[in-house]
C-alpha cells in the first residue's frame, strides 16, 4: 500500500488499529482452531483404536463363551456318567456284600465242620469210621 494514498483521518487511523486488532486476535483463534483440530483428530484415532480394542475383546469374550458352553456341556456330561458310576458301585457293593455274607457262612460250616472232626477224632470213647475201598467199617474204641 502507498503511503500517499493511507487516510490519516482519525476515524481512519481507528479503524486500521482495531482491523490490526482483529487480525492479531485472528491469528491467535486460527492457532486454536488448528490446535483443537489436531486434538479432535487425535481423538478420532483414539476412538478408531479404542472400538478396535472393543471388537477384539469382544470377540474374545465370544470365543470364551463358546469355551465356557463347552465346558458346561462336558460337565453335564461327566455329572451323568458319575451318576451312572455310582449307581453301578452300589450295585457291585450290594453284590461284594453277598459274596463276603457266603464266604462267612462257608468259613463258619468249615469250622464247625473242623471242630466236629476234631471231637469225633478226640473222643475215643465213640465210634470211629474207617473208610476202605470196598466198604466202610464202624470200630469202636473201648
């Protein structure tokens, strides 16, 4: 701008100044207007990152639920075959308990039957059996 033709009126002169004014001020809102820029699009990122990071927990947390069913089913599962194991164990306890009651009786003829022997054997006062091969004969011990 030519000096020559700048009004150095008053009214002028004030509206140069508050037009300087407003220019600086300007200056100062363009810098903060930028600098919110960079701010609004590092948040962009943030968020762009941060649903990212959701999706994959997400998918995570899906692939964990799917574990989790999987587990549940196989619980249920063994929970049915203990069921089954220990009905099974009854039944083979109930029977154990049978086979020791015979076995028991059987001990208790044998010794009954032993001790009868043995009487029989120390008592030489009764009758005494001799078994041959061709008949069996009845001695007495007197």
């Amino acid at each position: 701008v030519d000096d020559s033709a700048v009004c150095v009126r008053e009214d002028c002169t004030a509206r140069r100044e508050y037009y300087a004014e407003i220019q600086s001020a300007n200056a100062g809102l363009r810098k903060e207007l930028r600098d919110l820029e960079i701010k609004v699009g590092n948040s962009k990122n943030r968020m762009t990152l941060t649903d990212k990071s959701i999706q994959l927990q997400e998918e995570k947390n899906e692939m964990f639920r799917g574990l989790i069913e999987e587990t549940q089913a196989k619980t249920l599962l063994l929970e049915d075959q203990i069921k089954e194991t220990s009905s099974g164990n009854q039944y083979i306890k109930q029977h154990l308990d049978m086979i020791q009651k015979d076995i028991e009786d059987i001990k208790k003829r044998a010794k009954d039957t032993k001790d009868r022997l043995t009487e029989v054997l120390n008592n030489k006062n009764g009758p005494s059996v001799i078994f041959s091969t061709t008949k069996a004969i009845t001695a007495f011990n007197e």
